[in-house]
C-alpha cells in the first residue's frame, strides 16, 4: 500500500488537465486564449455535494499516481495534449524553429514535455514562455507543478505563490502549496494553505481530505475526525477509505 508521502509526491500529476486547458495559446500570437476553455474554479455557490468535477473528472484524486493519472482521471480535454500526439509535438517545433520570438509554442511544447515526464525540459520551456509573458498564471502553474516532480521544493512554492499573486482566489495553488508543505514535513504550514482552499471552495471535498491528513499527522485526531467527515458528506465516495480511519482515531481519543 503506497504511503501518505508517497501520493503527495504526485499529487499535482491531476492538475495538468485542468491548467493545460486554461493555458492554451494562440500560436500565432503567443496571447492566452480567453475563450470557452478557459475553467472558472470558484463558481461553486449553484452547486450540491462535491464541487470536484468542476476541477476535472473523479473524486478525491489530485493525489495521482502516474498511472491512474494516464488512465482516466486527468487525460486532458484537448487532444492536444496527449503523450500519444506526436505530431503535434513536431508542429511546435517546427513554429519554433520558424519563429522563436512567439512565445506561444513553448508553453504548448512544455506542457507535452511535462506530459512525458520530461520535466527539466518543460522547464526550460517554460522558462522561454514567461521572459515574455510574465503574467500568465498558469505558465507558472505548470512550472510549479514540474519543479514538484523534481523535487525543486523552493522552486514550486516561488512558483504557486505567484500564481497567487496573479489570481488571489486560485484553489489549485494553494492546494499544491499545502501538498508541498507536507512533503517536507511542514503539516502546520500545509493545514495553512488547505483553509485557505475551504474558504475560497467549501465544497471541495480533498480539502478537506487533505486538510485531515495534516490534521492526523500533528495528531489532532478530533479535527481529522471533523474534516473527514465532512469530506465523507461532501462526497460518500471517501467513506469506505475514511471510516475505518475515523473509527481508529476515536479509539484514541
């Protein structure tokens, strides 16, 4: 059974789908699209249970591993995006090779690096993308996200809180921000950032799964057992894996 550690290493691996869709540019312009793609994520007040869905398909799982993360749950919108769209791969580096100066394609390209696990490579992408838009979040979103994977802590969180910087209410970067913090073993910093998720989306059902995770390892077991069940209310497909625990933790008290 993997450890808690060993899913938050991942945790970010769901996330692509979600920024790869709100980042895609115009390659002719390098300008971020602002049309139907792009997702709203704090739109939740029309809402009943889970507001899950609006971040991507599933239930609980921004902590993927790289397999369920290929199978299902985060293969992103946009064909585009696919590890399999090779041709597409050739179609950026050709309008990089024609034209360097758009910025546009390196995003794009990025992205697919990060899609193959090439994540030094993506960065470098995305690196060329934001010295000349500097203010697209998700650009630093998904440069946060790669930084993650290699274990570049400092470089995500740099990364994260300007995404924050641009887009103050942006649940995503604060979940991540609250991922990375309990990798490195910082759970009150974590618990920090996961409020910050519930009072932008209380809905959210993992952030309150998070959130009692970090609760758990401070060993606060009554608010682990609170935000459990509320993850558990906001979406009963948790209680099979969150009942047990809940009960364990009650033991205890």
């Amino acid at each position: 059974m993997k450890t808690r550690i060993e899913y938050l290493i991942f945790a970010s691996l769901a996330l692509l789908s979600i920024t790869f869709s709100s980042c895609r540019q115009n390659n002719e312009t390098g300008k971020p699209n602002t049309g139907k793609d792009t997702v709203v994520f704090n739109d939740t007040l029309h809402m009943t249970g889970d507001s899950t869905d609006i971040y991507g398909k599933g239930y609980f799982k921004y902590q993927d591993t790289i397999d369920n993360w290929h199978m299902g749950f985060s293969i992103p919108r946009d064909s585009i995006y696919k590890v399999e769209n090779l041709k597409e791969f050739e179609r950026l580096n050709l309008l990089i090779r024609t034209n360097p100066a758009i910025p546009g394609p390196y995003l794009d390209r990025g992205n697919h690096f990060q899609n193959i696990n090439k994540y030094r490579e993506a960065i470098d992408d995305y690196n060329r993308y934001i010295a000349v838009v500097p203010d697209n979040q998700s650009a630093y979103q998904n440069r946060g996200t790669a930084h993650q994977r290699l274990k570049n802590y400092d470089s995500a969180l740099m990364d994260y809180s300007k995404v924050i910087e641009l887009k103050p209410r942006d649940t995503i970067a604060f979940f991540n921000r609250g991922v990375v913090y309990e990798t490195i073993d910082n759970p009150w910093q974590a618990i920090r950032e996961y409020d910050s998720v519930i009072i932008i989306d209380p809905r959210l059902a993992k952030g309150y799964y998070n959130r009692g995770g970090a609760y758990v390892t401070i060993k606060n077991y009554e608010k682990a057992i609170k935000d459990f069940e509320k993850a558990i209310d906001l979406n009963p497909k948790y209680k099979e894996e969150l009942m047990p625990k809940i009960a364990a933790m009650k033991r205890k008290l």
